[in-house]
C-alpha cells in the first residue's frame, strides 16, 4: 500500500462533527449545504429573530475593525445573503472591489440580488468558493471578513492558511462567530433560549427546526476564543486578537499577515 | 488612526446608539425626497465630526440612499471638522447657543463647500436634531437641547399663529362666511359717517326749530327774511 492509498483510507475514516453527531469528514459539506439551502429564503428574517437584531450590530463593529479605505479589496467569505458586502461596497468606492463568496448557490442567489437592489453591482463580484482552498491568487485582498461561516468549514485550519494566502501583507482576517460565554449564569441562559426557541422560530417561519437545531448544537462545538486565536496564530496570522460581544457569545478574532 | 486606536474594542452601547442616529437620519431623508437627493449627489464622500469633550469620533459617509455612521474610519475624510459639542451643532445644525453664552472655535479642514452644502440639507430637513441625537451626545448636551426645546416650542406658537391668521383669511376671504377686517372697518367708517350725517341733520333740525316760533306769529314778514334761514 502506497502512501496516498493510505491518505485516501484514512481520509475515508476520518469523521468530524455536524453539531452534536459525528459524520464522515467528505459528508460535512454537503450536510451543511443541505442547512442554508433550505433557510436561504428567509435567512435574514431569521437572523433578525433569534439574534434579536443583535447580528446588525455585531456587524457594524466588525466594519468599524476593518479599516477599509476607497480603493480596498475585500473578500467576504461566507458572505451569504450580502449584509457585510452591501457596507464595504459603499467604503471601497468606485477603485476598490469587493468579492462576495459562498459556497451555497442559494444564498448567493439571495445575496446577488440584495447587491443589484443597493446599486453595489459596479464593484462587487459574486462568486461560488470552496473556503478551504480559494481560488484566488496569492496577496490579492487587504481584507477579508467571514461572519458567522468558520463554524461551518469542515477543514477550519485549512481555510485560515488559505485566507493568509490570499491576504496582501499588512492585509487582515476578521472573523466574527458565535463563541463562548464568559459568564456562566449567561451561558445557561443562552443554552436554554437557544436550544429552546430556535428550533422552535425555524420550524414556525422556514418549517425547518433541524437546521437551528444544528445552529445551536455546531456554536458548542466550535472552538471558543483562545482556542481559535491560537490556530490563527498556527495559520501564521500576527497580531492576533478577539473581541468579546455581549458577554462572549459572539467574539471577533483579528489577524494580519506581514 | 494608531495601532492603539486600532485595538480599541468597539462597544456595543455606542454602536448601538450610532445605528440608532443613522436610522433615524435615514429616515428622515426618506419622507424629504428633494433633501435626500441633494445629498445623494454626494454619495462616496465622508465627513469626520471630533468632539473634544467628551472624545469622540463620528465619520459620516454619505451613500446613494441616506447616510452611514462609524465611531472610527482609515479613509481620508473630505471634510473634517472639530469642537466642543455645542459649537459643533452651532455650526453644522444651526442651533442657537444660549443667550449669554460664548461659542468656541471649531476647526475645519478639507472641502469647505461640501460642509456648506451637508450644512444645508441638515437645516432644510426640519427635523429635531436634538431629539435625533440625543442617544450619542447623552447629557453632555442636556441643556443645549432644553434650549433648542424652547425654540422647537416657540416654532410651534408662532406656527399656531400663522394657522390662525391662515384660517381667519380662508373664513373671511375665501368662504365668505364672515366680514375680513377691511370690510368691518369700512363698514365702521360707514357706520360713523352715518352718524356725523344725522348728527349734523338733527342740529339743523333743532335750529330750525328754535326759528319756528320767532317766524310763526309774523307770517307777513317779507321774503328776503326766510332767505337767511340756514341750508
């Protein structure tokens, strides 16, 4: 048995989870597809209901970390349905561009159309990327955001070396992701209403309760801060920090690439 | 902006709150179309406001549809001006200070024009900045705002005055319902002409009275004496 007959049976082996079950590692992705698929629709609605509006918030702060100046490139990975590219749409100007990507066809088809809705269609482009290997070339962006999409990533060590790759130097990774509380009474709260109402809101407005169902179990088995800062350190990120929002269940990590 | 600046965490609360500014400037401009189209003209450029007392910073980037607020931006702004809070709204909202009270500098740099013009629109959208801002300026600008309170207060008398006058104009002129102040006071000069005109026929009466008697018991007097009689 060669080396890569063996890589191919022990890829073949290798599990990892989709919320709380353990799946075959290939099967993550199309799992996860399966989620935004059926809640492209009304994601937003969603988002808006279970965050209680909170999501607008948190991504207004992300913006303000940023930096974006006219004449930036960013690349919104898992950008969805657009919230994020819409606003660096108006910052980057007419020099600059802004690349929307996801790897859900149904909520790019969402997120093209809220850009052709908001006029950014002169500088953004809509594109279709796998996360763990982007097809761009190497220094091609002075920033790029991923906002409430690393949970999802099979192969999450993968996708930050291949946003390095793609970052300019001096370029920066922002990523905003539910994370953990640092408070325990907070915690316990947020466990009871998640796990109690978002299967419930989904299965009442996009007849879905599965999909927050995985919402709520994937956000427990996603690395919390430390943990996330130090692989975006192993990734090569410098500078690496996190914010904690509203007490930890949301955290934005920051990284630059020298 | 500096590295230290850079790692500021953003607050939630002042995020919050210049969200809930940027909403409500938003839509105003939506029920003033011609205001917003002014503004859209500008759409790419980018104000920074610096407050110096409390420190603060708000970039405003005009875009196609209304305005987006930030706490902190690395572009270059158009325009930047910087002041104490209430020579600040002196300057960019026309807020009277308060009699007595000395308004300080505020510097301006960058595009002067496009200020005067930012500083238009915000007039011409008669709306209550103070309310608007109220959750960013907090009570540093508490009585700033009672002031321009006061004025909203004296608008709205002297717009009850001009109802008034409005309403009494359609009631006289319009509807005919009652007489226009022009028509009660000719009708007065009427009224007391009237009376000077039976005032003086009353005295003529009375005069020719008092001569009655003296003329009655000599009826053979000679013509040329009723001839002085009064006229």
């Amino acid at each position: 048995m060669n080396d890569n007959t063996r890589d191919d049976v022990a890829d073949a082996n290798k599990v990892t989870h989709f919320g709380y079950q353990q799946v075959p590692w290939q099967e993550k992705q199309q799992k996860v597809a399966g989620v935004f698929r059926s809640v492209a629709g009304k994601y937003d609605v969603m988002n808006d209901l279970i965050s209680m509006g909170s999501h607008r918030i948190l991504k207004r702060m992300t913006i303000e970390l940023a930096g974006i100046r006219p004449g930036h490139k960013v690349l919104d990975l898992a950008g969805g349905t657009g919230d994020l590219a819409i606003k660096f749409s108006r910052l980057v100007g007419e020099t600059g561009q802004v690349v929307l990507a996801d790897i859900n066809d149904a909520m790019l088809d969402v997120g093209r159309d809220r850009l052709f809705d908001a006029g950014c269609s002169h500088n953004t482009q809509v594109t279709q990327v796998n996360g763990e290997c982007l097809p761009f070339e190497d220094n091609s962006f002075h920033c790029i955001t991923i906002a409430f999409g690393l949970r999802n990533i099979t192969d999450k060590d993968a996708a930050l070396r291949s946003m390095l790759r793609v970052l300019k130097p001096g370029g920066r990774l922002l990523v905003l992701e539910f994370s953990t509380p640092t408070n325990k009474h907070l915690a316990k709260a947020y466990d009871t209403y998640s796990f109690a109402v978002w299967p419930k809101l989904g299965k009442l407005i996009v007849n879905d309760a599965d999909s927050y169902q995985y919402l709520a179990e994937s956000i427990r088995m996603h690395p919390d801060q430390d943990t996330l800062q130090g692989m975006m350190d192993t990734a090569g990120f410098a500078r690496t920090e996190y914010f904690n929002m509203i007490g930890g269940i949301v955290a934005l990590h920051r990284g630059f690439k020298f | 902006m500096s590295l230290k600046d850079q790692s500021r965490s953003p607050g939630l609360l002042s995020t919050t709150a210049l969200a809930t500014v940027e909403r409500a400037i938003n839509t105003a401009l939506r029920s003033d179309p011609a205001s917003a189209d002014r503004l859209a003209v500008h759409a790419g450029r980018l104000i920074a406001i610096e407050v110096t007392l409390p420190p603060m910073a708000i970039y405003g980037l005009i875009v196609e549809d209304g305005v987006e607020l930030y706490h902190r931006s690395d572009a270059t702004p158009d325009v930047a001006v910087k002041g104490s809070p209430m020579d600040l709204a002196s300057l960019l909202l026309n807020w009277k200070t308060r009699p007595g009270v000395i308004g300080g500098p505020v510097d301006i740099t960058g595009n002067r024009d496009f200020l005067q013009e930012l500083q238009q629109i915000a007039n011409d959208l008669q709306i209550d900045w103070g309310a608007i801002l109220e959750p960013i300026t907090g009570s540093e600008l508490a009585q700033q705002l009672d002031y321009s309170a006061r004025r909203l207060f004296g608008w709205a008398k002297q717009a009850a005055t001009r109802l008034t006058e409005q309403l009494g104009d359609y009631v006289g002129n319009e509807s005919g319902l009652i007489p226009s102040r022009r028509d009660v006071y000719e009708f007065g000069q009427d009224v007391d002409e009237l009376r000077m005109d039976v005032d003086r026929l009353d005295a003529r009466i009375q005069r020719l009275k008092t001569r009655a008697p003296s003329a009655s018991p000599s009826s053979s007097s000679s013509p040329q004496d009723s001839g002085s009689a009064p006229h």
